[in-house]
C-alpha cells in the first residue's frame, strides 16, 4: 500500500478506496451487517414499487411520490453499498477517475432528489389536510408530474458541477480515498490546490436545496398543525396528525444524518475518521431501509396489500 501514497504523479487514472479506516481488520464482521441491511433496503423498496404497480387503488399522488422515493433509495444505496461489500469481501478497492467521477454524480444528485420528494410529500399532506375536498383537483396527475420532473431536474443539474470541479484540480499527493464511495468534498481534499471553489459550491449546494427543503417543510407543517389545531376534538386531531407520522419519520431518517454527516466531514478535523465514515454510512443505508418499513407498516392500504 505504501507504493500507491506516492507524491509523484498528477491526476491518476484510478483511486484507491480504504473503506472505513483503522477498522481494516473488522471489515469483514461490519459487512454482515451491512450486507442484510442492504438486502433489506432492496427487497423493502422494490416491494413497494410492485405493490403500487398492481393496485390501480394506490396510483394517487402519495404513492407515486413514495414510488419515486424508493427509486431515489434504490440508486443511492446501490451506488455504494455493492463498492463497499467489494472492499470488504474481496480487497477490490481500485476505481477508475471516471468511474468515480460517475459515482459522486449519482449520489449527490440522486440525495438531492430524495430530498426534493420529501419536499412535495409535505405538501401532498398540507393540501390533504387543508385543502382536503380540493387535492384531487390540485393535485392532479399532470401536476404531480411536473413535480416529480421539476425535482429530477433540479437534483440533475445541482449536481452536476461536482464531477467538473473535482475534475479540474491537480492529485498529486496521493490516490487513496479514505472512504468506501467517492465523495465530493472526500475527493478534492486529496487535491494539490486551493478548494475553496469546491467547499463553498458543496456548501452552497447544502443549503440551497436541502436547506430550503427543510425550511419549506417546516413552512407546510406549521400550516398543517395549524389546521388540526382548529379542529373539534381530542381524537380528530389525533387521527389527523396520524397521517403524518410516517412523513415525519422519514424526513428524520434522511437530515439528521445529512446534516451530521455533511457538516462533519467539513468541519470535523478532531472526530476520528472513522467515525466520520460510519456516519456517512449510516446515511447511505439508514434511509433507504427506514422508508419502505415505515410506509409499510403506518399506511393500512400498503399494509392490506402485503
């Protein structure tokens, strides 16, 4: 290993990636888990693209807003998780620039498009909520659409100066990544070169789009507690607030490692490093697991179907 973290090379054809560092000799323990775990994120999310698929009784707004999450879960995790089982079980830890450069696209816009879903699923419960005998018709299956394309295109086009900028800059320190995925801010930090550029674009990317998700979430929840607040009874609102659990649920399971996991490897320089990337797993995996266990076992019709 020692040959490959060389100072004399520029922009190497392929990268080196450690998987969770200082826990090498664990590896191979970390990986049952993680494999069940990602076996279970599959299996979960493509349970509830088929069920959706086969009940014309499910094909409304919420589920095709859910369908679109699991396809956003299913690419992220598959994005890594098979990388890092292949780190662990084989020591195949080489990958192409390229290869890499495809991967950090894929995970930053595919993450900003999940994102962009938990958005338009808090306001499908704001106008069911608020507007109840007005959503079919605001909500229509042309609106619903262009949200969907509206967050695809936002998520695809956000993402895709980090490739570029990675890109741009001079490796001539080493080739190891120090990660199991190819991160942005991961893999300019390898660079010979001033970073600003790439840090305040990913920054900037944070809180542009997941940032104003979070704030216009908070917007449509203070609306929607608003609204049950006015209503009559005790169990009424308790009824009505039950359809947002599993909403509630879902946008904790996606930020708060986000957050964490974002912020952390920017400005934690004293957290171990492999803390920093069991975080970071914890994010690629926790979501996309959560998601379909969560809308399985909250929403009766998805229930009733399995």
């Amino acid at each position: 290993m020692s040959d490959l973290n060389t100072t004399n090379f520029t922009n190497p054809s392929n990268f080196i990636l450690l998987g969770i560092p200082g826990l090498e000799a664990a590896q191979i323990w970390i990986s049952i888990p993680f494999c069940a775990m990602y076996s279970i994120a599959v299996l979960g999310n493509f349970t509830i693209l088929l069920i959706v698929k086969r009940e014309p009784s499910l094909h409304g707004p919420m589920y095709y807003f859910l369908c679109m999450l699991a396809v956003t879960d299913l690419v992220v995790s598959t994005s890594t998780l098979p990388k890092m089982l292949s780190i662990f079980w084989f020591s195949s830890r080489e990958i192409s620039f390229s290869t890499c450069l495809t991967q950090m696209y894929f995970v930053h816009s595919f993450s900003g498009m999940e994102s962009g879903i938990l958005l338009a699923m808090a306001f499908d419960r704001y106008v069911a909520i608020c507007h109840p005998l007005r959503h079919s018709t605001i909500l229509t299956n042309s609106v619903v659409a262009k949200i969907i394309l509206a967050v695809v295109l936002r998520g695809a086009v956000l993402a895709l100066p980090y490739p570029f900028l990675a890109r741009q800059w001079p490796y001539c320190r080493t080739n190891i990544i120090p990660h199991f995925f190819c991160g942005h801010i991961v893999v300019v930090k390898l660079a010979c070169a001033d970073i600003s550029i790439s840090t305040y674009y990913g920054l900037f990317d944070l809180f542009s789009e997941i940032g104003m998700d979070v704030f216009f979430i908070a917007v449509s929840y203070t609306l929607i507690l608003r609204a049950i607040f006015r209503l009559p009874t005790k169990d009424a609102r308790l009824k009505t607030f039950g359809t947002c659990i599993s909403h509630l649920c879902a946008i904790s399971a996606l930020y708060i490692p986000d957050f964490f996991s974002s912020l952390l490897f920017r400005f934690g320089h004293n957290v171990p490093l492999h803390f920093l990337v069991l975080i970071a797993s914890v994010y690629q995996l926790v979501p996309p697991i959560l998601h379909p266990i969560i809308y399985g076992l909250r929403t009766k019709e998805i229930r009733g179907r399995l």
